[in-house]
C-alpha cells in the first residue's frame, strides 16, 4: 500500500516542468495584438476615410460607385445622389454606394 500513497503525493505536488497560467495565455494575446495591427486597425481606418469621402461629396465631382459605374454627380441629397452617366441619363443612388471620386477630367478622357 505504500506505493500509491507515495505516487499519490507525487502527483499532488504538480510536474515541475509546467508552464505557468500566465504563459499559456500568452500566445493567445499576442495572436490577438497580431490580428489587431494587421486587420482590424487598418480596416477602421479605410472605413474611416469612406465615411470622410462620402460626407464631402459636391455636386461636379466625378465618381465611381461599388458596381463599377462612372459618372458626374448632378444632385446631392441626404442619403442620395443623382449621377450623370451619359448625356440625357441619370441615376439615383445611396451615397454610400460611391466607392471613389475621381480627378476632375477623367470622364472626358473615357
């Protein structure tokens, strides 16, 4: 019987060569700093200037929107603007649907 009292006690004072808790979180946090630096933080900051973009769009100025259209911007409404795609013809869609402008001219030059 003196044989598992002492394995018992050997098994309750722990392995020596366990890690801490400490360091077994420890990649977890740095995956997620990781993540941070590489997806997260630039993905804001895009959105970020979109929003910019978007809130300072004028009547005149040339864009793109997110299905590839260009046009010249006619009307500005709360939550709407009228682009010009051809002479005669205009759409209306969400502000938000301007992926990006373009430098005066570039619709002459297409």
């Amino acid at each position: 019987m003196d044989w598992l009292i002492s394995t018992a006690a050997a098994q309750a004072a722990g392995a020596p060569g366990q890690p801490s808790a400490l360091m077994q979180f420890l990649p977890l946090v740095l995956i997620f700093v990781v993540f941070y630096f590489l997806l997260i933080r630039p993905q804001t900051k895009r959105a970020k200037e979109h929003r910019a973009m978007v809130a300072a769009l004028g009547v005149g100025a040339e864009v793109v929107t997110n299905g590839g259209i260009l046009g010249k911007i006619v009307e500005v409404s709360e939550q709407f603007v009228t682009l010009e795609i051809a002479p005669g013809v205009n759409i209306k869609i969400q502000r938000s649907a301007v992926s990006q402008e373009l430098p005066k001219g570039t619709l002459k030059s297409a």
